[in-house]
C-alpha cells in the first residue's frame, strides 16, 4: 500500500491559525461510511446523529507547557527545548536547538515571570534527542516551574507564537491528567454544555487517558504504508472505563471514539485483552491503517488530518480510503477548516 494514496490537496488558506472564537461553534462534517453520504452540521448538532445507549469515549490527557526558551551559561546564545517525556526524577527526554551547541555537560537557564529553571545536558539519544536534567532555582517544584516558564507547544502548521489564549484552548474542558505535548484535538470541540445534551440524549460517556506525544507529529517518511512505525505512547484505562466500555461491547451497544488517541487506546486495550477493554496501563504503538480489524470502535470523531499522515490512514481504515477521500474533497469545496483548531467530521 503506497503512502501517496493518501495525499489530497489542500489550500493552504484553511488550514486553521486560530480555534474559533467561541469553542463549540464549529462545523461537522457527518460521514456515513457505509453509503459513503455526507451531511453538514455543526459540532452542537452531534447528539442528533447518535442514539441512546450510544457510549463516546473521550482522552482526557492534559497539555502541558512543553516548549522552553532560555539561553546557554555560561556565555549567552538562544537555546529551545521541547520537552518530550519525563524520564524519571529531574531527567526529561527532550529535542533541544540549536543541538550542535548543546553536547553532554553543557547547561541552559530559562526565566520567566520571577520562576526560574536550570537545565543540565546528560547525553545525547536518537534522532537528535537528548537527556536533560532540570531543577528549579528556588524550593518550588520542577513541574511548577514549567507550568510557569513553559509554552504551549503548538503544531508545526500553526504558524505563530502561542498566546495567552492557546492555554485555555489548547486543551479540553475535559483534562484532567497532565502528560501530554499536544491536544487530543477531537476533544477541543466540546463543552460543558454539550456534554450534557449527550446526557439529555441518553448517551453514555466516559473517559480514559493516552499521553500524546512528539510521534503525533512525525512524518510518514517510507512509500509504503507497512513500513511505518508509529511511536510509543501511554496510556491507561480505568476499571471504571474498562467496565463501561465492555458493557456496551457486550450489549452490542456502538462505541463512539473521540479522536485517534482515544481509538488507538482502546483498540490495543482490546488486542491486550483478547476483545475485551483490559483495564490498566500500558505502552502502545498500535499502527491502524486500512486492514485493520477495529474491536471497539463503532463510530469516529475526529478532526481533519495531514495529507498522507498516520491519523489519516486511521481514519481510512475505519471508512474506507476513497470514501474518507471524497469526503475530505468535499470538505475542502465547502472551505471547511482542517487539523488542530479547525472544523470536525463524525464517522458513523
């Protein structure tokens, strides 16, 4: 299967800069996968097209201020760091720029807002990574100060500085675990508001957690699909989740995930659990792309997605390549807005 399969082309104006000015208010996209059909609608509208009993799954991961700009010491020079993972203790596994400059034993200060943050290079790692300690200037907590310091750390294809505004809408109402580098995206669409007319609606919900990481962003750099390795990420599900997701599987009731972290997370619960939703915590890579057997899911939420990108080949494999292709065609006619903070599409 060739990667190029699932390029489309895109106007560069819709890729969205800015969420929308009041959270919520975007359009849907209603795909039928099975006839290939396409409704328009708007994000509110989402109850309409789900039924009681329907249960949405949502990640509940919380963004953290990931990307730190500070300067070498001694003797000055700009240094970014964008913080990947913790490792254990101070020592964080993080991408650091300019990378020639910052070898083993070499030290950077970050300042902001009266906090203060002392990093440390301990090794160099694959693809440029490194190992970094960090600890605080003052008693405060290392965490602390990064959520001081720190920035949001906006997609490659939003092209400006984070604001104020990226804090409150670079995440969901709905994070409650802080770990991740990007926003499960599906999410950000809904409100308390909208939560509750799924209530009204006779939709259950619930929520687990998977940590988005850097691979969310890494481009598919093989021809063939097959050839591609998704990162590893965590994730975890709660014996609560676990409960109500298997339930509903049981009763032959439709799953409805929100976003591709979400369905990445219960399909590889569901493989580790031989069809049920194991409970607990666990690493995944789980690649889906078209051939993929899906478990759990029986309805998609989600935004739209790169050209040629893992997501995309996801949602493909849930729907079908041509019949999720046309229906991006259409989505770019109608000037839809795409990727983080753009506009969304139900897969039911």
């Amino acid at each position: 299967m060739k990667v190029d399969d699932f390029s489309y082309d895109l106007p560069p104006e819709l890729v969205a800069q800015f969420p929308p000015e009041e959270r919520g208010s975007s359009r849907l996209l209603v795909l039928d996968r099975r006839t290939g059909g396409v409704a328009h609608a708007a994000v509110t509208d989402i109850p309409q097209f789900l039924k009681p009993g329907d249960l949405v799954v949502f990640n509940d991961t919380k963004v953290f201020p990931a990307r730190l700009i500070g300067e070498r010491e001694p003797g000055g020079g700009a240094v970014e760091v964008m913080l990947i993972a913790r490792i254990d203790g101070e020592r964080w596994e993080a991408l650091v720029h300019p990378g020639q400059r910052m070898r083993p034993g070499r030290r950077v200060r970050f300042e902001r807002g009266g906090h203060t943050l002392h990093g440390e290079v301990l090794e160099e790692r694959f693809f440029g990574r490194r190992a970094l300690r960090l600890r605080t200037g003052d008693a405060g907590s290392v965490m602390d100060a990064i959520e001081a310091i720190g920035h949001i750390p906006l997609p490659p294809y939003i092209k400006r500085p984070d604001l104020d505004l990226d804090r409150d809408r670079y995440q969901t109402v709905f994070a409650r675990e802080s770990g991740s580098i990007a926003a499960p995206t599906a999410g950000l669409h809904f409100t308390e508001s909208m939560l509750r007319a799924l209530d009204e609606a006779g939709v259950e919900r619930t929520t687990i957690t998977l940590h988005v990481g850097y691979g969310t962003f890494k481009p598919v750099r093989v021809s063939q699909v097959e050839d591609h390795q998704v990162d590893p990420e965590r994730y975890a599900i709660s014996e609560d989740a676990a409960s109500r997701i298997n339930a509903a599987l049981h009763a032959g009731r439709r799953i409805i995930s929100v976003g591709t972290t979400t369905t990445r997370a219960l399909e590889s619960a569901a493989a580790r659990g031989g069809g049920q939703v194991a409970p607990g915590g666990a690493e995944t890579s789980l690649f889906i792309y078209p051939g993929h057997q899906f478990r759990v899911v029986g309805g998609l939420f989600t935004n739209f997605h790169l050209p040629a990108s893992s997501l995309l080949m996801l949602v493909s494999a849930f729907a079908g390549r041509e019949t999720v292709l046309d229906a991006y065609r259409e989505a770019v006619e109608q000037r839809y807005r795409f990727y983080s903070y753009g506009d969304a599409m139900l897969v039911i």
